[in-house]
C-alpha cells in the first residue's frame, strides 16, 4: 500500500511510480512520442499548436495512461517545430499545463516546443572536442544574465544585452577577466 495510517510509504511509491525513461516529446522526423509523468492525474490532454502565442490548438488528442505513472501519446508525422501544452485533470481541477520536460518553448514558455535538437548542431559540433567527466560534479557550470555579463562599458562588447556578445573576442569584464 501507498499509505498506512496516513503515512506515505516512499519506497510502495518508487516501486509503483518510479520512472526513469526519457520524459517529454521524444523526437525522430517519422514520429514524436509524447510522455508526461503525472501520477495523480486522472485524464490528460495533448494539444498541439502551429505558433507559440495565444492561437487556439490545431488539434488536441486524450493521452493513454501507461507505465510507472506516465501518460503517453505517439503521434506520426515530422512535428518539428510543433508547440504544445497538456490539459491535466488532477485531484479534482483541470488545468491546462506547459510541459516539465520540454527541450524548447514558445512565446513566453507558455508552450512547450517539439524540436529536432540535431538540427541545431552548429557545424563542426560532432568534431569539437569536449571535456571528459568522470564525475558529475566534476561540472563547472555558470548561470549568468546576458545583459549583466556584457553590459559594462569596459568590456568592449559590441552586442551589449545579446547573446551574439559573448562570442566577440578581445572583450574582458569588470574585473579584467578575458
């Protein structure tokens, strides 16, 4: 059992919910494989738009529930570039939802994008070189606002505010980091 005396049972719960496949819409050009982890829903909705703003759904398909707490939908066809959103019915309300998993989104993220992430490769990527972790945590990663890190009037950055300043060389920051 899930509970006992009102007591959650973690493990009872891994056991039945724990999924660890792959989340969200799962592209290849033939077919996009939709999948939502939502336990507690009692009903889900794909809705699939042609833009990112506040159109109405091109179409919009029941999912089927499925393993481990998931809700799954297939559909054929190349949806690159396909937004979407899922109507979750869950203790008692509906609402419609952005998806956790989503790789990419619209407008605001108020819809999650279908993305055919190979096509975004810039040239040459497959032949970088990248570092090697054995660990995890071996990770150095930065969160940074792109107007903060090139704002400055020292930097000479051209492209203040933009991402396209960050690839400019011979540019420094605040404190003369190169």
């Amino acid at each position: 059992a899930l509970t006992f005396n009102n007591v959650f049972n973690t493990s009872a719960f891994e056991e039945t919910y724990g999924y660890d496949g792959e989340l969200g819409a799962i592209y290849t050009p033939t077919k996009t494989t939709f999948r939502l982890w939502a336990p507690t829903a009692t009903a889900v909705t794909l809705n699939l738009y042609a833009q990112g703003n506040d159109s109405e759904p091109t179409s919009s398909v029941v999912m089927s529930k499925d393993a481990k707490g998931t809700w799954v939908h297939e559909a054929s066809g190349d949806l690159d570039k396909t937004y979407y959103t899922y109507t979750v019915t869950a203790l008692g309300e509906t609402k419609e939802a952005v998806d956790p998993y989503a790789r990419a989104v619209g407008v605001n993220g108020n819809r999650g994008m279908v993305l055919n992430l190979d096509a975004t490769d810039p040239e040459g990527w497959e032949d970088s070189e990248r570092p090697e972790f054995e660990n995890s945590t071996d990770a150095i990663i930065y969160e940074a606002h792109i107007r903060d890190l090139s704002v400055s009037p020292d930097s000479g950055i051209t492209n203040k505010g933009k991402f396209l300043g960050l690839t400019e060389e011979n540019t420094t920051t605040a404190n003369g980091i190169k």
